[in-house]
C-alpha cells in the first residue's frame, strides 16, 4: 500500500473508534501532519510526523506502516512510533496532573445531616 487517506489510518491505528470521529479531530484541528493542519482526505505516506491530541494527552508520532483495515491493538500498534520525547513529556504532565489532584482537597458529598443545615442556612 502506497497511501492511505488520514482519516482511515487513524482509524485503522485505533486512535478513533470510526472514521467520524477521526473526520472531526482532523477537521477541529487535533491532528497536524508535519505541523501542518491537514484535510481529512489527505493521503498519508511512511515517514510523516503527525501530532494527534486525545483529551489532556499530546503524542507526537512518525507513521512507521500504512493500513486501511482495523485489526487487532498489537497489529494497530505496529502502524506507528512514538518518539521518546513525546513519552517524556506526557509522563510529566501526566505526573503533575495527578500531583494537583492529590493537593486539591477532596470533597464528599453531604450526608442527610448536613443537607438540612445547608437548607436551614440558605433560607436563613
């Protein structure tokens, strides 16, 4: 296979559940090929950098094989490389992201005691 259309591969690569999905990331701007804001019909080719954000995750990868078919996850994972800068910097966010939970107090939600004060309060 020569090229493949971006929206297929991100597909096949299990970065999206269908081709819709893929169709709007590419199209709302959350995947960039060679830092560049691509179509969803541009044809893809082995060697390219493609930026893909996923919720809070950036990950920065070079299409390693090109596929239009879905297969299983450790297939999917062969279609692409991760480059270890990428790991690096979503480990670390990751790592502060959990840190700035952790020091964020933890509320818990009133019990039937506390409701009715809170009622009493709030109509004085």
């Amino acid at each position: 296979m020569d090229k493949v259309r971006i929206d297929k591969w991100l597909w096949a690569a299990r970065f999206f559940k269908t081709r819709a999905l893929a169709k709007n990331a590419i199209e709302n701007g959350k995947v960039h090929i060679n830092g560049q804001k691509p179509k969803p019909s541009r044809m893809l080719d082995v060697g390219e950098t493609l930026t893909v954000r996923q919720g809070y995750d950036e990950k920065i990868l070079e299409v390693a094989a090109l596929s239009d078919q879905r297969r299983g996850a450790p297939e999917a994972q062969k279609l692409y490389r991760e480059t270890d800068e990428s790991i690096a910097t979503r480990d670390k966010q990751q790592a502060e992201r959990k840190a700035l939970n952790q020091s964020m107090p933890q509320h818990e939600k009133p019990n039937k005691k506390q409701r009715r004060q809170i009622h009493r309060f709030i109509r004085g």
